[in-house]
C-alpha cells in the first residue's frame, strides 16, 4: 500500500515535473552541442544558412602545440539547387582553419575556410576571418 501511495499521490504534479524535466533536459543538451540543426528546414529558395558551426584546426600530425580559436564558430551560409539542399547536413560540410604551412606564430586574423559537396556554393561565412591564439 505504501508504494501505490508513492506513485499515485500527487500523480499528475508527478508526470508534469518529468515532462518539464525531459524539456530542460532538452534544452541545456542542444544548447551544449552548439545548437545546431542537424538537420535544415525544408528550404524553397535554395539556400540554408547553419548557425554556430564549430571550426576545425588543422595542422600536422607532428604538432604538438594547442591554439585557442575566436570565435569557435561561424554561421555558414550555402546556395545551390533546392533538391540538393534539402538533403544538406550539417555534416556535410567541413569548417576548418589551416595552420599547417604557417610555422611558429600563425597571422591574425585567419581566413574560415569551408569545404562543401558539389553543385553547393558559399554565399557567407559570419564571420569570415577568426583570431588564433597559441595556448602552448
């Protein structure tokens, strides 16, 4: 008796706190993974943009040296043909610095470069160019 007392006294205050739960818990997860789509709205004017896309540092296998980038990421915007983009991910596309020829001390700002699938084009990256900061 006392355990059917537990679960069904206050039932409904019970469920609503779990589904207010499950929603928060919804939010802080999205919110910590960038908030990004994973996958766009269905467009109709052939061009999506993906929001707070995080970068990519590339550099040689061999360094060993840690950067600090700012911001950590951009807004990307693409055109091409609405059957294409609608099947567009967000991992699709690659966002990504090169520090790979630049030797000791990286110029700043850098250039946000973006590879894309074919048939795609860049119309914006917000912003275009990032600072890079040698944390060790």
């Amino acid at each position: 008796m006392p355990l059917q007392k537990l679960i069904f006294h206050n039932f409904w205050a019970k469920v609503c706190s779990l589904l207010l739960a499950v929603m928060i818990w919804h939010v802080v997860n999205t919110w910590q993974q960038g908030g990004r789509l994973e996958r766009p709205p269905v467009v109709a004017s052939g061009e999506v943009t993906f929001y707070r896309h995080s970068i990519t540092v590339m550099k040689s296998a061999g360094d060993e040296r840690a950067f600090r980038v700012t911001p950590a990421t951009v807004d990307v915007t693409l055109k091409g043909p609405v059957e294409i983009m609608n099947k567009l991910r967000s991992g699709d596309i690659m966002v990504y610095i090169n520090l790979v020829d630049l030797g000791d001390a990286p110029p700043l700002p850098l250039k946000v470069m973006v590879h894309h699938p074919p048939g795609v084009a860049v119309t914006r990256v917000d912003p275009p160019e990032v600072h890079v900061a040698r944390v060790r």
